[in-house]
C-alpha cells in the first residue's frame, strides 16, 4: 500500500530523511519510533507531498506522491498531532464539510453513524468542536478517513497529551481501521502506546531508518539505539 523506495530529504545542510526505503503492506499498523529531530514529521510530509523529497520514490496504492498526487490525497487521511478542525463548528458539521470537500455528499443518519463508528458519543455530535478534547478531535478525524474511505492512515504522535485512558481508546480505534482493511503509519517516541498499538516498528535516528522489529519484540537495547543512555 505505502511503498518509499531510497527517499531523502535535506534542508540547506541538514539531512532530514537519509535514504528511506519502507514497504508497508495493506491491514498493517506501522509505527516510526525516534527521538525529536529523526525525521519523522519530515517523512509525513513527503508522503502527504507538503515537501518534495529531493531522492527516490513515493507511491500509495500503485499512485506516485511526485506525479499523482490529487491520486494519492484521495486514498490519504492525516491526523496531525493537533487536528485542526473548525472550532465554531459542531464535529457532524465538520465531518459534513470536510467529506463534501472529498466530492461526497452524507446524510444526517451517515454522518452520525461515521461519527459513532469512529467512537464519537451521540451526545456530542452537535456540540461545537471547541468544547472536544483532543482525543474527541481525533475522533472525527478517524470519522473523516472513513467517510473518504482512506486506504491510508497517518498519524503524526497521536498520543501526546492524551489520558491513560483515551490513549487505550485511540489505539483500539486505530486497530479497528486497519482491521478494516486500512493501512496505518503512525509516527510517536512513546514507545508503550506503539507496542499496544502497530505491528511493527521502525526505529528512527537522524533520519535513518536503522531497523526494523515487531512491536512486541522492541527491547530496551532498540531503544539504547535511540536514545542512547536515557533511561526511559
Ligand atoms: P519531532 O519529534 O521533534 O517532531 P521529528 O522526528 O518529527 O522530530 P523532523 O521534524 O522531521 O523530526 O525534523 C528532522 C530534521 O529536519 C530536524 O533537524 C529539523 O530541524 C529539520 N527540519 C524539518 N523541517 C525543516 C524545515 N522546513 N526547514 C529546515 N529544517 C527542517
């Protein structure tokens, strides 16, 4: 689904992502795992095509990020770690403008049942964005992937600032996208939430991708690799 073959990307003199190649199949939740500064915003955006990678290649469901990138947006949802919808406006009405923005058309019973299937309470379904948590925000951006039908989801450090337990809630919900059938890359340095939440991890220093485990087998020598020294 998610196929980057030998990217880089440099700012003036500082290599941001150094020769990335990464293969992510469909139903799989990936998650790059690294310290401040390794790179993983920087990949985001060159998937998302907000920068152009200065090497390789990019391609999202068979479409290349360098040629076809209205193709790829319409297979992409991001969730960026403070999802900016509009605040004034309730989380169905955004859900309504943000998937009319896609080219469809819900009804009022749709919305709601994308908005519950992305866990959302009925009861705030009307209730101005302003007044969501962010792990209610994040919700309607779950809501928004499904009512375009991503095939892929990306996630910039979903569990910053969220509670233990809306934390447990969002990595459940992003299981459930890809039990779906959605692919998912999810970039964070908080390594408990990406074990219970991908199946596999990349570890991410100074723009390279050093290895690859799965999640449930990232030991503490992975992160001695990150993070070299700090106790975490
Ligand atoms: P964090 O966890 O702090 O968000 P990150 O892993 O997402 O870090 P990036 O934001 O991708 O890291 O940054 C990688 C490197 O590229 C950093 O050294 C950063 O300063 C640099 N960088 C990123 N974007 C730009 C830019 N637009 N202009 C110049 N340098 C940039």
């Amino acid at each position: 689904m998610l196929e980057i073959q030998g990217v880089t990307k440099k700012f003036k003199q500082q290599t941001a992502v150094d020769g990335l190649s990464l293969s992510i199949p469909e139903g799989e939740v990936f998650a790059l795992l690294g310290p401040n500064g390794a790179g993983k915003t920087t990949t985001l955006n060159l998937i998302l095509g907000f920068e152009k990678a200065d090497q390789g290649s990019i391609l999202v469901d068979g479409f290349d990020v360098a040629k076809d990138l209205g193709e790829v947006r319409k297979r992409l949802a991001f969730i960026p770690e403070n999802v900016q919808l509009y605040p004034h406006l309730s989380g169905k009405e955004n859900l309504a403008y943000f998937s009319q923005l896609a080219g469809i058309q819900y009804s009022d019973e749709q919305l709601k049942n994308l908005l519950l299937e992305a866990g959302l309470q009925e009861k705030a379904h009307d209730s101005p964005i302003s007044t969501y948590s962010k792990g209610m925000r994040q919700k309607v951006g779950v809501a928004i992937a499904y009512s375009k039908k991503a095939k892929l989801l990306l996630l910039d450090e979903p569990a910053s600032g969220l509670d233990p337990l809306s934390s447990a809630e969002l990595s459940q919900l992003v299981r459930k996208v890809a039990a779906q059938g959605a692919t998912v890359l999810m970039v964070s340095h908080d390594l408990f939430r990406v074990k219970e939440t991908a199946d596999r991890v990349g570890i991410f220093k100074n723009g390279e991708l050093k290895k690859i485990v799965k999640a449930s087998e990232v030991t503490a020598n992975d992160l001695e690799l990150i993070y070299q020294g700090i106790v975490v």
